[in-house]
C-alpha cells in the first residue's frame, strides 16, 4: 500500500493524469490517492476547485492497475482563507495552491505516513522504494533543490517530492511553525523555505527519487520543475510534461511517449464527457 497526496486546482488535470499513469506504469501497490484542492476563484478565476467528476476519471486510471486503489477528494477551502486569505505570500511567482501541503498536519483524513508529489513529475520505476523509506526518526524526508544547493544553500530543499511523517510533524508542531512563517514573512519561494527552515528532522534523499536536471538510469522520479539555461544566454525554463511539442523539441524527451498517447486518449474522452454541475466536497 502507498499514500500519495496530490495539491492542486482544477486546472492541473493534465499534470495528475500523466503522473497517475506514470506511476501505475510502474507498480502493482494499492495505491491511496488524496487530491487536496481550494476554490480561490476570487483571486484569479482560473483559481477554481478540482471537481468530483475529475476524480472520477483520475480512480478509473488507478483501479485499472490495481481495483484496490482510490482516490479521494478533499477540499479545504474553509481552513485555508481561514489562515492564509490575508497573509504575506498569496501572490508569488507560484499560485497560492503551493501552500496546501502545509495543512497536511490538519487534516485527520490523512494517514501518518504519505508521500507528497507535485503534478509535473514523470516516473520511471516502482515508487514504492521511496515510500518504504524508515521514517522513524525524520518529519520529512526531501531531496536537494537543483538550483537553491547551488545559490542559497547546499541543504537547500525541493517540496516537489515530500516524504511526510505526519505524526511526528504533528507531535513537533513544524507545519504550524511552517504556516506561521509564511503568514509573516514574504518569500521567494515560500513552502520550500518554510519546510526547509521549519522541519528540523530531514532525511536527505539522493537525486533519483526527485531529478530536476535530466534523467539518469537510476532516475525513479523525473521532476519537470522550473530550470535555468545558460547558452545562449541566461533564461528561465519552465516546460511541463504535457507541453509535448517543447518536451520534444527543446528537451529532447522521448521516454514516455506511452504514458503520453495514454494520456491524450483519455484527455480527449474527459474534454468530449465533461459536464457542468456541483461536485461533491469533503469539507473539513
């Protein structure tokens, strides 16, 4: 059995169905999905909440691989503006939905040991090796940031791929200490800064479970987060694995070009099927 958490808006749909299908590629464990999700449409109206019938099509993926597996919806809309609605980090250089993983201590839905992944992640072997990681004595367990190791710290964390335990984050009262932070404090990069600055008990994971650079053969997750080119000149790089005409010509990726037929076939069915309506909540 594997616990994942996904945070996301309604917008992501491409990034949680190509990860979702990267990762039943690669492993026959039940898999127990979480998609935490915040309607902050009065901010921006592209803000808008994941849907009931978008979690739908996201159980149709993982129970083809294994019918145990589920996916489960919550939304937290209600405890979120309560914290953060007036606070120093709402608008960034990221959306909001950044700072959702840092309520996970809060949520009793929630199993003690769960591993967080942002939706632009492709995986390429068994997650399972990450997850089984002894989390004992640690609250998170993170890789390095690829670009922060190198210009603000070398400890410096990525919060695309979290390993949380969360009774221990719980016990330390690190993720309220991690609200507190960005409630007060402007950053640049907010919850990478707050969980790196806040949870003192990490376990350093090497590269391959969370690659930012290219892919290597020992890679399990390659994590498609923003990069810096230097030639010809400086620039900022953000390509996602669903922009598939940049991942093919200024990546040069063609290592899962399945997962990518797999997942137009079903974008194409979701996009002919969607319908309007309420979508059931499991407020909290």
């Amino acid at each position: 059995m594997i616990n994942l958490m996904f945070c996301l808006n309604g917008k992501f749909m491409d990034g949680i169905i190509i990860s979702l299908l990267s990762i039943t590629k690669h492993t026959n464990e039940q898999l127990n999905v979480y998609v935490l999700t915040v309607d902050l449409h009065e901010l921006d109206p592209a803000f808008t909440p994941f849907t009931q019938n978008q979690v739908e099509v996201l159980n149709k993926i993982v129970k083809a691989k294994n019918p145990s597996s589920n996916v489960t919806l919550i939304d937290i809309t209600e405890m979120f503006k309560q914290e953060m609605m007036k606070t120093a980090n709402m608008k960034t250089h990221y959306t909001p939905y950044i700072l959702i993983r840092l309520f996970s201590d809060k949520i009793p839905e929630l199993p003690d040991k769960i591993l967080y992944l942002d939706c632009d992640i492709v995986c390429y072997k068994d997650i399972k090796e990450i997850f089984d990681t002894d989390m004992t004595n640690y609250e998170v367990g993170v890789a390095t940031d690829a670009i922060g190791r190198h210009f603000i710290n070398k400890k410096y964390i990525n919060s695309g791929v979290v390993l949380m335990n969360l009774k221990k984050i719980r016990e330390n009262g690190s993720f309220e200490k991690a609200r507190d932070m960005v409630k007060n404090r402007t950053m640049a990069m907010p919850d990478q800064t707050a969980i790196y600055k806040c949870c003192k008990e990490k376990i350093y994971f090497p590269d391959k479970y969370n690659e930012q650079k290219k892919r290597k053969d020992d890679t399990i997750i390659r994590h498609f987060s923003m990069t810096i080119k230097w030639l010809p000149f400086f620039r900022l790089v953000n390509i996602k694995p669903w922009h598939i005409d940049r991942v093919h010509n200024e990546y040069k990726i063609f290592d899962y070009e399945d997962i990518l037929q797999e997942y137009l076939e079903i974008n194409k069915q979701y996009k002919e099927n969607k319908s309007g309506g309420n979508y059931e909540k499991n407020k909290i």
